[in-house]
C-alpha cells in the first residue's frame, strides 16, 4: 500500500513518518529493497550519521526520509512535495507541526495519513484543531499503478537520443526474431524486459505492527479502492 501511493506520485520528495524507532527502521528496509533512494532518521543516529543522511536528502541522492517526531526536531528542508503519516500521533500539535513542513516558504505540498478504523475517531479532532476539512482518498489498484510507470516509460522512450546508433548494432537474428511479431508484442516484450516488477505474482508486505499501519484509511485516509486517491493540499 505505502509503495503504490509513492508510485503513484510524480517525483516525491518527503518525509515518512512512524511513531517507533523499530517501525522506522523496518519501513527504510522496505522502502530499499523496492528500489527507493531512502534513509531514516532516529534516536540512535550518531550526529555524524545525521548530518551525511540530511546531507544526502538535501543534494536529492535520496528523496525519502523515515523518522521519528523526536529525531526531525530543528529539521528544515525546503521543497518538500509530500508528508506521509504512516502513523498519526496522538498530540495534535505533533501532527500539525508534521504536516506543516510541506507549506515551507509559501510552498505547497500533500499530507497524506493512513488511518486504521479504531483510529477515525481522531479525524474530527484534527479537522477541529486545524479548521481544514479533509478528504478521502482511495489506495490504487496496482494495475493503475502500473499504467502510471507504463506513461514515464513512453516519455524515456521518446527521449532516446541514440536510438539510430543503438539499431546499428543489431544482428540478423534481432530481425528473425521480430519477424513474425506484432508492434504491440514488440513493445510488451519491451515493458516486460524494462519494468518486470509491475509483473510479479505478489507484492511484498509490510511486518505487521499496529492498527495504526492498517489498510483502511482516510484522506489524507486512505482505503483499498482501485480508483485514484483524493489528497489534501497544504
């Protein structure tokens, strides 16, 4: 659920954030076996550790951050395009000083939280305190998430400069070999040799840990639907 949404976005740059060092640790790990440029921030970073991390975050060599509420304290970065609430904090000064990161020298940016059903109750009370109604979205289907990484490849596709000298290296066996296949069987083998994890059987899940990390949510929670989700502008 949390790779389609970041998926589904174009060039996301932000902050995730969990309420445990264990949680935050795990996301990072599931985030890069992916294939995402991530890093984390928590309590047991040495300051060293910190400043490469922030250092490789602000230069873009990685474009997600996990962390804890305690650990981005005094964290200032310009530019943010999303915050994600893996989990929603109790305080709700916490929560606004979150999402508060995306509206950064008149930026703007989404705020996207994922709620569990025992943990909608709290919707109300952020909706009260910071006077902004939020709206529901739906988590995406993965075959639209797929037709999303389908479109940037027709764009890298189009841009290739070097396609005349790349065809120049073609043997006789490439043309035997296309001979009797279709443009659209061509083009899917193409997708296929490119993009082979929109094809895999299963996705990979998270561990489970608290409701709070459950599929159903809200706008910014979200619930399994395979239509596209609604998101909250800072």
């Amino acid at each position: 659920m949390l790779v389609r949404l970041i998926e589904l976005c174009d060039d996301f740059y932000g902050l995730i954030f969990a309420q445990t060092k264990s949680l935050v640790m795990d996301l990072t790990q599931f985030l890069s076996e992916h294939g995402f440029k991530v890093d984390s921030l928590h309590g047991d970073k040495s300051q060293d550790d910190r400043e490469r991390t922030m250092r490789a975050f602000r230069d873009r060599a990685v474009n997600i951050l996990v962390c804890t509420d305690v650990a981005s304290r005094g964290l200032d970065v310009k530019d943010l395009t999303h915050v994600i609430n893996y989990s929603i904090p109790r305080e709700m000064e916490v929560y606004v000083h979150r999402i508060g990161r995306t509206a950064r020298s008149g930026s703007s940016g989404t705020a996207l939280s994922l709620v569990a059903p025992s943990h909608r109750y709290m919707i109300n009370r952020i909706e009260h305190m910071t006077k902004v109604k939020m709206r529901e979205g739906k988590i995406p289907g993965r075959r639209e998430v797929a037709q999303k990484k389908v479109s940037r490849l027709l764009a890298r596709f189009m841009s290739q400069q070097h396609h005349a000298k790349a065809a120049g290296l073609l043997g006789a066996e490439w043309g035997r070999a296309a001979k009797d296949m279709t443009l659209e069987e061509i083009l899917g083998r193409f997708i296929a040799m490119t993009a082979p994890e929109l094809f895999a059987e299963r996705e990979k899940t998270l561990p489970a840990y608290q409701s709070s990390a459950s599929k159903a949510a809200h706008a910014p929670h979200w619930k399994k639907n395979p239509h596209p989700p609604a998101q909250k502008r800072r």
